[in-house]
C-alpha cells in the first residue's frame, strides 16, 4: 500500500465495530493514516453461562488429540480460563483461525499452531491435519453457539468432538446518539463490520433512523458470508476486502484512493 493510498484517508470518520477489546489495533492504523476513527462496538463478550462445564473440560485437556480455537475471542477467553487452572499439556495439538487467534495463544506460548491461510472453518477443514482425525478427540473451544459446521465435518470424518462454551457474545448496552449525530453532520464516510452478527447488532442498535443513514455509507466486510447477510439487509453499497484489519484498511484505503 503506497503513502498516497494510506493519505486517502485523512479527514475520513470511520466507523469500527470489532468488540471493545478488539478495536484497538485497527482503529490505531486507522487514526495514524489520519481517519477520524469513531469506535463502536456492536458484540459484547462476556463470561460463558456455565462455568462449571467449561472447568470440567480444561481439567481434562490431556485426553484430546486437538483442541481448535474457533476465533480470536474464543483463544483469548479460553486460554485465560486455562491458564488459571492449569498448564498446556504440550501433547495436545492446537489450531485456530485467523491471525488474531494465533496472536492469542501466541502470548501463552502456544506457537506451533495449526492455522490456514482463509480465516474460516472451510479454510481449516481443508489442511491435512483437520482430514485424517478418524478416532481422534476433539475439543472446540467457542462462544455460544455458532455455526456448526466444523464440528459435523469432523465427526462425517470419524473424529469424536465436543463444544465448550468459554464466553457468551451478546448486543452491547450502547448509546447509539453520538453515532447518529456524527451521521446527521455528514462526519462518517465508511463503516467496517466483521462478522455477520456484528451486522445485525449495529441494525437493531441504531434503528430505524441509523438504518437509513447506513444503507447510504460504505460498508466494508472482510468475508463473502458477512457480504452476502449485507447485501440480503438490503445493503447496497457493499465492499468486500481481503481477510482481517489488514484486508479492512487496505480496502479502505484503496477505495478512497480511487475516490480522489
């Protein structure tokens, strides 16, 4: 990405809708390039609702083959639960996806991970180590609820799999005021969403009036999945960019370089 490109963006309000804990480094690239970076989280996490279950299952880490972190929040949630318990059993495999889970378990120690190149379950299912798992142990630390595809993929291939819920994602208690006054005074140019659910939280947060005033912005989203929920809302000014912060702002920098 040039400085030209990068400069597109000075003077630009851009709307960041990660989870608070996670907003920080795309927001921090955003303010250097010279955005007006107005941070609004649409996810809230919090503690999973059945702990005892979740200790039952990190206190028994050792009997699995594999232990996968279904996302960022789902490594950083977990591991700080572990960590609390007990140590890794260096035995036990681990994968992830998306950089941000490896950023995670990196910071436990957990470096040798198995992680693909596209940030989604397809992407992980299709690596050779998530292929031959007939009569393996599985433990897939997540949120609550979610897609399940994952999980049925691995037992279709002969793997024994278990969830457990290490955090809860739920709609964040949040003023939504600010952000329709800086749309009323023309002060935000895009609005960056990643993940599907993100999409439909900052709907029902901004309402009716915020909903107009959205399907007239940019939105950028870094996966098909959370495009194609866009684009059914009835979204049309939809841009779709490479995986991660990385893909956002570099898509929202070449977009507004070719703005002029």
């Amino acid at each position: 990405m040039t400085d030209a490109a990068r400069g597109a963006l000075a003077g630009k309000g851009i709307v960041v809708t990660r989870p608070l804990h996670q907003s920080d480094s795309l927001a921090a690239r955003l303010h250097a390039a010279g955005a007006r970076t107005i941070v609004f989280p649409t996810i809230a996490i919090g503690p999973p609702a059945d702990l005892p279950a979740l200790a039952a299952v990190i206190d028994r880490l050792e009997q699995y083959d594999l232990a996968i972190f279904i996302s960022p929040n789902a490594a950083r949630e977990a591991m700080r639960a572990i960590t609390a318990r007990r140590s890794w059993p260096a035995k036990v495999a681990v994968a992830t996806i998306g950089r941000g889970g490896e950023r995670e378990l990196a910071r436990h120690g957990l470096n040798d991970v198995i992680a693909p190149a596209r940030f989604d379950s397809e992407g992980l299912l299709e690596l050779p180590a998530l292929r031959a798992v007939a009569g393996k142990r599985i433990v897939i630390f997540r949120g609550d609820g979610g897609r399940e595809l994952l999980a049925e993929t691995l037992r279709a291939r002969g793997a024994l799999v278990e969830y457990a819920a290490c955090y809860q994602r739920s709609l964040p208690d949040a003023d939504a005021a600010p952000l329709l006054a800086a749309w009323t005074r023309g002060e935000i140019d895009a609005v960056t969403v990643s993940s599907s659910e993100g999409l439909h939280n900052l709907q029902t947060l901004i309402g009716e009036a915020g909903r107009a005033y959205l399907s007239n912005t940019p939105l950028f989203v870094p996966h098909p999945r959370i495009e194609r929920a866009a684009r059914e809302g009835g979204l049309a000014h939809v841009h779709l960019t490479a995986q991660g912060d990385d893909g956002l702002f570099d898509g929202l920098c070449a977009r507004f370089a070719a703005a002029g």
